[in-house]
C-alpha cells in the first residue's frame, strides 16, 4: 500500500507540474497584443457604425489602426495564437478602410461632376479621407 501511495503521489506531482508548464505557455500574451487586440476591435466596430463622409471619425479610426500596427510590431507575444489572428483582423480592417476611403472619394467625384460649373454649391462637400497607410507586418 505503502508504495502505491508513493507511485500516486509521483503521478499527481508531475500532473501538477505539467498542468503549471502549460498555463505558463498559455498566458505568454504580452500587454501589447493585448492592447492592439482589443483596439483592433473597437476600429472593426466603429467601421461598422461610421457614416457616409463622417471624415473626422475615419481619422480617428485610421489613427487606431496604426496604433494597433505599431502594437503588434512591438509584441513579444509573436508565436502566441491570438498574434496571427490580430494581424489578419488588421490586414481586413486596412483593406476595409481602403474601400471606404475609394467609395468616399467617388461618390465625391460623381458629385463634383454631376454639378453645374457656373453655380457654386451651397455648401462645401465634405473633404475625402486620407488613404491608408500600408504598414508590414
């Protein structure tokens, strides 16, 4: 009885030290990732909400998406799972905001077209928003 106790308590000791090997790797998620992930999703969520021509708020998300960039760039947590995933979020969320921004500036072109040249608007039309910047990965 003696010695099963003692092979049992073995067993349970290396489980246990498996069991702590494995959340040290699962939690290798550095603050960076952290921060770009979460950030990345408050971007892919004010796309969702942004208004035709509400530049100001497309800036604000482009600047977010660059911030996440740099984020991720200066992550440690490079072979963590949610890394690879993130950088594809971003690289939809960029090609997504290059969409936007054609759309935006052809719409403002048809518009400027469609105008007569000798009557001045009413209004100013709304400026097109900046393209965005590539970044590698």
């Amino acid at each position: 009885m003696q010695r099963r106790s003692s092979h049992t308590m073995a067993l349970l000791a290396l489980l246990g030290t498996l069991c702590l090997a494995t959340l040290g790797h699962a939690a290798t998620i550095d603050a960076n990732l952290n921060i770009a992930t979460r950030t990345l999703k408050e971007v892919s969520t004010g796309l969702d909400g942004l208004r035709p021509g509400d530049v100001s708020s497309y800036n604000r998300l482009s600047a977010k998406l660059t911030k996440s960039a740099e984020l991720l760039q200066a992550s440690e947590s490079k072979a963590h799972p949610d890394f690879a995933t993130s950088v594809a979020t971003w690289q939809a969320l960029q090609a997504r905001m290059a969409a936007i921004a054609s759309e935006w500036q052809a719409a403002q072109a048809q518009a400027q077209s469609a105008q007569p040249a000798a009557q001045p608007s009413a209004s100013a039309p709304a400026s097109a928003p900046p393209p965005v910047a590539q970044i590698d990965l």
